[in-house]
C-alpha cells in the first residue's frame, strides 16, 4: 500500500473507470489516495480522504474481488491519514444499496443529508453524488490522537 503520487494518477483514473466511474484528474489530484498495488504494480484497490476541516470525506473505495482480504488494512491506513490531519469524524455518500452492510460492520453509521457538516456538503464529491437516484449517508467518529 502507498499513498497515491502524480505518477499513479493516471492508472487511478483508469482503475476507476473500469470499475464504471467518472472521475477526472482533479478529482484525485484533490484528495489524499491509498492504493493496494500487486507484485506488477497494478492497481487492486483504492481509497480516498477529502479533509473538509475537521471533517473527512470518504472517496473512491474501490477494489477487486480478489483483494477483499487486504481491505481492512486498506481501511485502517486511510484513518491513520484522516487522524493524522486532525479529521474527527468521516463522511461517506454512495448510492450502492448492497455496500451498506459493509460500511456498517467498518463501524459506520447511517445519517441524513441533513446531519452534513456544511463543510462537507459544499465538497464537489458530495453534490455530484447526490445527483443520482438511492444515495444514502454514513458518518463514523474517529478518535483522534492528540500530542
């Protein structure tokens, strides 16, 4: 696992797009990416932190079937880079119904559209979102380590 860099937009891009998203190259260039590469560099997973304060928003998580056993490391090393920017809760938008269990055993809970930090609400990511049909809201505390 490695934080994202310029030379890996590229691929992100791609991955993404294979996995039946739009995305630009702003879009990854704006948030802080982890992704899980195999022995070829190919990209296997992805995840993504927009810091909105002291609040985070969740990007882009993403991976392929066969990398399902390393997703919670995936998971946790995204927190250490939301703790480590002072993030106390995050936020995630989706629209994928059959995730929801998933984000709930990650320790997420369901809240409304109402319940959004205004910082969070003004994200691009979330107004894009909540353009399509049957999204739904999480948000997870995190507690952050103080020096």
């Amino acid at each position: 696992m490695a934080i994202a860099k310029n030379q890996d937009i590229e691929l992100a891009v791609k991955f993404m797009e294979r996995a039946g998203m739009e995305v630009s190259q702003e879009e990854i260039e704006s948030g802080k990416f982890i992704l899980l590469k195999d022995d070829e560099h190919s990209i296997k997973g992805m995840i993504g932190i927009e810091a909105c304060g002291e609040f985070g928003l969740l990007r882009s998580f993403l991976f392929v079937p066969e990398a399902h056993s390393q997703v919670p490391a995936l998971f946790e090393a995204m927190l250490a880079i939301a703790r480590e920017q002072g993030v106390e809760q995050v936020f995630l938008v989706s629209n994928k119904q059959q995730a929801m269990a998933f984000f709930e055993a990650l320790q997420f809970i369901p809240c409304l559209r109402e319940e959004l930090p205004e910082k969070v609400k003004d994200s691009p990511v979330v107004e894009k979102v909540c353009t399509m049909k049957d999204i739904y809201f999480m948000s997870r505390h995190l507690s952050v380590l103080k020096a």
